[in-house]
C-alpha cells in the first residue's frame, strides 16, 4: 500500500478501496475527541461507516496475506487515516518516513465572508485503541521503503 505522497481528501473513499484488506468485518480506527468520546470507524461487509453513518460500498470479502504500508513526510490527513487502519493487523509493517502528522478529523464552518475555518476536533486511534495526533513512525525507517519491503517478503 503505497501512500508516499498521500497528501489527504476524503478518507471513505480510501478505506472503501482497501477494505478487503484490513482483514474481514469490524472496527478498523476511530476518531477520538478531547474527553475521550469514539466515533468508530469500521467495515461490514465491505461497507466502510463512520459511526452509525454508512460512508461507502467498497469491496467484499477478505484477502490474506502480508501487507507493507510506504510513508513519508507528505504522507497526511486521510493517507495517514488509511496507515492507521491498517496498525495492529498481524502482517503489516509499515516503512518509511514518519509522515505529516495532520492525523486528526476536522470540523469546518463556512464563515459570513465567504471563507471556511477548519478546526482539529478529535485524534486519529487504530483498532488497539492507540491514540495519534501527530506523525506516524514507520515500523522500519527507509530512504528506499519499496525495496526494503520487497526484501522483506
């Protein structure tokens, strides 16, 4: 999964794309708020939802198999929500650099002047429970993290 260069848009459309690959049904991140409040994130039946609100359709089923996740510095916002859902699956390591760290969710408000104000509200968490916020480290830090995932096939 190559998100090198990911630098954000919509994270439902990513999700739906990969679903098949986060592993079957169930909660796959979340959006945490200051006081500690969840907005999960999840699949069912290659549906990704935010919370009770189905986002889109993606692709069923399940593939197995290891899965190496590329990042880097412009690597940001919903790439970075795409790297997340993948945390804590036995058979993915991520390689790399860190990246942006704008792995927060966002409110905007359209203001009386025509411009939008966009506010972080809540954190990114993966599916341990572990809270972000800030850059994502690579399990394996690299300047070539293509080749040193191939290598380790």
């Amino acid at each position: 999964m190559d998100l090198r260069g990911n630098g954000g848009g919509s994270m439902w459309p990513m999700l739906a794309a990969v679903a098949p690959l986060l592993r079957g049904d169930g909660e796959i991140g979340a959006f945490v708020d200051r006081d500690g409040g969840r907005i999960p994130w999840t699949v069912t039946k290659g549906v990704v939802a935010g919370g009770r609100s189905p986002q889109l359709l993606g692709g069923a089923g399940r593939r197995e198999g290891p899965v190496s996740v590329l990042t880097d510095g412009h690597t940001a916002s919903s790439g970075e929500a795409v790297a997340v859902a993948f945390r804590g699956l036995p058979d993915v390591r991520s390689y790399g650099a860190a990246t942006l760290g704008l792995s927060t969710g966002i409110e905007t408000a359209q203001l009386p002047d025509g411009l939008v104000l966009s506010v972080a509200t809540s954190r990114f968490a993966d599916r341990t429970g572990e809270v972000y916020g800030g850059p994502l480290t690579p399990d394996v830090p690299s300047e070539d993290p293509l080749s040193m995932a191939l290598w380790d096939l």
